[in-house]
C-alpha cells in the first residue's frame, strides 16, 4: 500500500477492506500485526479521494469488527481527524462511512466514561471537537449540501438512497439545529415515500432509524408522520421495532394535542395511530398511558361526532384486549364505562361489537377479582354498570337483528349479573 500507483493500491486496499469487513476481530488483529494500519491513515491523509474513499472504509470496517483494545490502536495512529477531514468531501457514501467510523470510536469512550476509567469524559469526543469533527459536518450541513442529499432520495439507485438516507440521519442526529435544517430542506416526505415502498431490509431500517432521528421533541409534523409510524411500531423486525419506538416517544406527546384539535380531519389521523399503537401489547399501552392520552380518547368517546366516537371506541377497545389488569383498571378510572354501554344504542353493528368486546373485557378484569376474594364477592364494575342502568342497555340487545350480538348479550348478562 506505500507503492505510488494507485493502479497497486487499489487492489491491494479492496483486499483489506474485505479482511476486515466480516466483523471479526482475528481478522482485525492480523492486520495490525501486519503494520498495515499505519499505511491506511497515510492513505486517508495524503492519498486521492477514490483512494482516501478506499481506506476511509477499510478503516471503518475495522472499528465495526474490533475490540475495544483494537480501535484504541486505530485511534492511537492517528484515524481520527482524518475521518473528520472527510466529512467535508461532498459525497453521501463517504460522508456516512467515516461517520460510522467516528460512531463506532466514540462508543469505545462511551464505555469507559460509563466504567469510571476516563474520569467521567469522552476523550474521543473531546478530539474529535479539537479535530473539528462536529463543526465539519456544521458546516457542511450549512455548504448546500443537504439538498443535494434531498435530491438524491429520489435517485433510481437504491444504493445512491440507501446512502442518502444514512447521511441525513447522521446531520440530523447533530443537533435539533441540524435537523430543523435538514426538514427545512423537504427531507421528510420523500423518506415517508421511500418507508411506503417495497424496499429491502437494509433500506427499511436505516429509513426508520433516519426518522427516529427527525422525530426529536419538539418536531412538529407529526400529523405527517402519523400513517407510517402506525405501521412501522407492528415490523416483525427487531431492529426496525426499536427505532420504531423512539420515533413513537417523540410522537405520543404531540398526539394529545392532535387528540383536543377542533378539527375531525385532523382527530382521525391521530385516532387511527393510538388505535395501533394500542393493539394487543401492554407496553404499548403503558407508553399511551404515560403520556396522558387516555383522558382526551375518553372525552372523544363521550363528546364527539359519531364517526370519531368510533375509532376512540376501538382504541380503548383495543387497550382493554391487550392491556394488564392494572392497566385496564385505569382506563375504568378514567371514566370509559358509561361513554362505552351509550354506544351500545346506535344501530351500527361494528360499533356495538366494539362496546360489547371493550365491555366484557373490563368485567372479566373484576370478575377475577370478585373470584379472588378481593372484592367481597362482587363485580364493582358490574355494580357499576347496574346503577347506571348501563345494564338495561345491554338487555335491550336481546332484541338485536343480529344473532351474534343477541347471544353475546345474553352471554354477558348471565355471566356477570
């Protein structure tokens, strides 16, 4: 790697890269054994950029795959203000390898800081601020090129988006300032196309976890964002869930206000994400709960035009199929009972299914403790119906058109009355 021909070392940079890309840290270790890491860094230095390019990953790659013992050596030669310099190239690729390289330094440090070893501070933090590494990507984000990366989501190259992608998020990830910057420049919409295509699971991934990187408190296009986050948190894909999740935290305490807008056109967005959010999975709930959501979905439930009564319906609904006892004992406190056995009077077969599932659900909950001993030998939220008169609601049912309503109905009033 020290001859003058870039026509040597490009091959021989190619074979290095694939040594060190499998993530394995025999491999790692032979190279540095080999003395081949001080080449590399002189090669990030003072090489072309198709060959800094080259060695930036062979670099990168190796921090993926090292110990921790092993980037303190790659740190030690001197790969970090290089890298840095790099991110001034305007080159999506580049741009994201060597900050996966500083990403993966930087997490060394994390750990030792966390150990106690360093004091309490990043040391590669620190060098990298001396090495203006936060500053170059600053500056860079303000040089114009954020919109050539907008532009490039659109690129009919999934490697060319892919890449994009990943240089967004990692601006963004900079500061709320750098984000602000790069949704001033449109990212957005087109990474909500992209996660609504049929892409791979690379693709996929590193899109969500772009968003979760836009979708930092305070961000307000959450309404956009609403249909795909709806989607994203029931990914079969462990990696794609978490993130998914994030996005979901920076998401939730701006659906209440969504919730309390005048306007039903901006409800039924947000209605029809906490219905998904809530479906079948108690930290799901708990997130909805936590964030003060129940309280706005109750009053819907009870003031609101029918069509939203509806979907608030089906999401407390939803919340007492999957929720814990506990949980389900919350939303009873929140007042959800009466708006849900009034519902049970509209001639709308899907609602009242709905009401009926919502309701058994919240009974089985006392009726357990009723069989416990807990309650003295009652259903509390049984009685509580009763002195409501939600139960003539229910007996009126006998008299349903649909069958399955009728036999619920009279399922329900002989189980718990």
């Amino acid at each position: 790697m020290s001859h003058p021909s870039p026509l040597v070392i490009t091959p021989a940079l190619y074979t290095v890269r694939n040594i060190v890309v499998t993530g394995d840290n025999v491999q790692t270790q032979a190279i540095i054994e080999a003395n081949i890491i001080a080449p590399l860094v002189d090669l990030l230095q003072n090489a072309e950029f198709d060959i800094k390019e080259q060695a930036a990953k062979a670099i990168s790659n190796a921090t993926s795959g090292g110990t921790h013992d092993q980037i303190r050596f790659l740190v030690s030669q001197g790969c970090i203000k290089q890298l840095c310099d790099l991110l001034f190239y305007f080159d999506p690729e580049v741009f994201t390898v060597c900050l996966q390289g500083l990403e993966n330094i930087l997490k060394v440090r994390k750990a030792d800081k966390n150990m106690g070893i360093t004091g309490g501070v990043n040391l590669y933090a620190q060098m990298i601020n001396f090495a203006e590494g936060r500053e170059n990507i600053k500056h860079l984000s303000q040089a114009g090129v954020v919109p050539r990366f907008v532009e490039l989501l659109g690129s009919p190259s999934d490697y060319v988006r892919e890449q994009a992608v990943l240089a967004l998020g990692n601006i963004a990830a900079v500061s709320l300032r750098c984000r602000d910057l790069v949704l001033g420049h449109g990212a957005l919409l087109p990474l909500l196309a992209l996660l609504n295509e049929l892409v791979s699971r690379s693709m996929l991934r590193n899109a969500t976890w772009t968003l979760s990187r836009f979708c930092k408190p305070p961000f307000d296009q959450v309404k956009l964002v609403l249909p795909t986050l709806a989607r994203l948190i029931h990914s079969k894909d462990e990696v794609i869930l978490a993130k998914a999740s994030v996005i979901e935290s920076g998401v939730l305490g701006r659906l209440v206000e969504l919730l309390m807008h005048p306007s039903p056109s901006v409800i039924s967005p947000a209605l029809y994400t906490v219905k998904r959010i809530v479906i079948g999975d108690d930290v799901q709930i708990q997130a909805t709960i936590e964030a003060n959501i129940i309280s706005p979905l109750v009053h819907l439930l009870q003031n609101a035009e029918f069509d939203i009564k509806k979907q608030a319906a089906q999401a407390i609904s939803n919340a007492t199929s999957g929720g814990t006892h506990d949980q389900i004992r919350f939303l009873v406190s929140q007042g959800c009972i009466k708006p849900l056995y009034d519902l049970l009077c509209y001639f709308d077969l899907e609602v009242v299914t709905i009401c009926f599932q919502g309701l058994e659900n919240i009974l089985k909950v006392e009726e357990a403790d009723k069989n416990m001993g807990i309650t003295g030998g009652v259903n509390l939220y049984a009685q509580m119906i009763d002195a409501a008169e939600g139960r003539e609601k229910i007996e009126y049912l006998h008299y349903h058109d649909n069958t399955e309503i009728y036999k619920k109905a009279v399922e329900v009033l002989e189980t718990y009355w």
